[in-house]
C-alpha cells in the first residue's frame, strides 16, 4: 500500500495533472491567520488561495479528495466551516490548534459531513494529545514540522525526527488505529536530508500520509504545463517503484537507515545553528 499523497495547487491545469498522475489528494490553503508572524523570514510559502478555487476545483477533480486548510480555530471558524463545505471541499484540515478544547469544537462543527484532518504543529497541542486521540470523532492526524519545530526552537525541523519526538507521537496514533502522516517530501534524489531516506521513515513508523513539498515540483519555476506533467509523470512514477522496494525491507534495513538519517539531521542542524551564530 503506498502513502497517500497531497499536493497544494488552486491552479486547475496543474491540479488535473497531479490527479490523473495519481496524487491522492489536492489541497486548497485558505490558512493566513497567523502564519506570517510564525514564519518571519523563512523561505516558505504564503498562501493566495480563495474560496473561489475550492468551488473552481471541486468542479472539476474526479478521482483525487479535494481538501481545505482552514484558518486556525477563532471566532469567526464555524462560519468559515459552513463557506468551505458548501463550496465542495471533501475534507477540511485544522492548523495550528492548541487545545483539545479547540480541536473538540472543530471536529464538532463539522460534524462528520465531511472527513477531517488535525495538523498538529505546536507543542502545546503535542501536551494534550492523549485527550484529542480519544474523540470518536477524529478522522486523522498529521504532523507538521515546519511549524512544530518552531514552537520548541529548534533549528531544524527534521530534528523531530531524530530526537524521538515523531517517534512518540506515531506511536500514540497507531495505538489508537489513527490514520496519520508527517512532513513533505521531495523528488527523489532531492532534498536536503534524501526523499529515499524520509520516504524509509514514514514506513518504519507506519506513517500513510505525505505532502508533496514545493521542492517536488515548484510550479512557479516551470516555465509550461508540458513541464509540469512531464515532472509528475516522471517522478510520481519513480516513488511508488521506490515504495515497492521499501514495503519488502526488513527491521535491520530501517534500523541502518534510522541511524544514517539521525547523523545527517544532526549534521545539518548543526550547520544551520553556526550560522545563526555567525
């Protein structure tokens, strides 16, 4: 069984390319709340995402699950709720939240009309997580490092990764039959820790569930459409083999690959922190 993947498009010509190369799920981002101050002078992306793409790209997607990044949870979040499911998103995604008390009132507001999905990105939600695991009506978890490693002050966000705390937190999932996934990934032969390696984790921990990085395909720096399905086709193509190759491993092969990617995590953070310093 290979992980499902998610890519984040409002574009519809890219989004039919990633569905009809068989990416699982395309993700509308309507997040703003919040996020700039987060990540203030890092190298991410700030959504434009309207609710107008979710409606555009409902019309259209026939086989990959259109879902719906939210604002973290305020106010004004059931009625953004009820304006997302009435435009057709398929599932909706909650940020950024810092309480059972928060995730309650989400999945609660949506009350199964569509499926959900928590992104836990903050300490404070790994804090009260037990609790959030024992709501009945929880559809999955994913974790995302960019954000959570912030929280703790870390300096790389795949630190996470070797410091035990995905380890944990999987584990807490798994024993509650969760669904869940961690992080992106890029191309193969990509990144800065490889996608092979980061793709070995996610079957070591039993994770099902990526994102597809801007680094997998920056549709921004593509110069055609040709371009971009010639992207997809290729390398969609070359992780699921590399799947294939990973779902036959055994325990020792996860193990070498656990103490590779830990020594690289650490000697990458540690390139990073001695330029802070300097």
């Amino acid at each position: 069984m290979s992980l499902t993947s998610m890519f984040i498009t409002n574009n519809v010509e890219v989004a039919l390319i990633a569905e009809n190369c068989g990416v699982d799920r395309i993700w509308i981002d309507l997040e703003k709340m919040g996020k700039e101050e987060r990540q203030k002078g890092m190298n991410t992306v700030k959504s434009n995402h309207t609710i107008e793409d979710v409606r555009r790209l409902a019309g259209v997607l026939k086989k990959a699950e259109l879902m719906v990044r939210i604002d973290p949870w305020h106010n004004g979040s059931e009625e953004e709720i009820e304006r997302v499911i009435a435009a057709g998103a398929q599932r909706i995604m909650l940020p950024m939240w810092r309480s059972a008390e928060e995730a309650d009132a989400f999945l609660r507001s949506v009350g199964q009309r569509v499926r959900t999905t928590l992104l836990l990105e903050h300490k404070d939600a790994v804090d009260c997580v037990d609790k959030v695991l024992e709501n009945p009506l929880l559809d999955e978890i994913h974790i995302g490092l960019n954000d959570l490693h912030l929280s703790y002050g870390l300096d790389f966000m795949f630190e996470l990764l070797a410091n035990g705390t995905v380890d944990k937190l999987c584990k807490k999932f798994a024993d509650k039959k969760i669904p869940y996934g961690f992080g992106g990934v890029a191309r193969l032969g990509e990144g800065t820790i490889p996608a092979e390696k980061i793709i070995m984790e996610h079957y070591r921990l039993g994770s099902t569930r990526v994102i597809l990085s801007r680094s997998f395909c920056n549709v921004q720096e593509m110069q055609s459409v040709q371009e971009i399905e010639k992207i997809f086709v290729t390398n969609i193509g070359k992780m699921r083999k590399f799947e294939e190759s990973v779902a036959k491993m055994n325990c020792e092969d996860f193990a070498r690959n656990r103490e590779e990617i830990n020594a690289l995590i650490l000697e990458t953070a540690s390139r990073i922190k001695e330029k802070k310093i300097v």
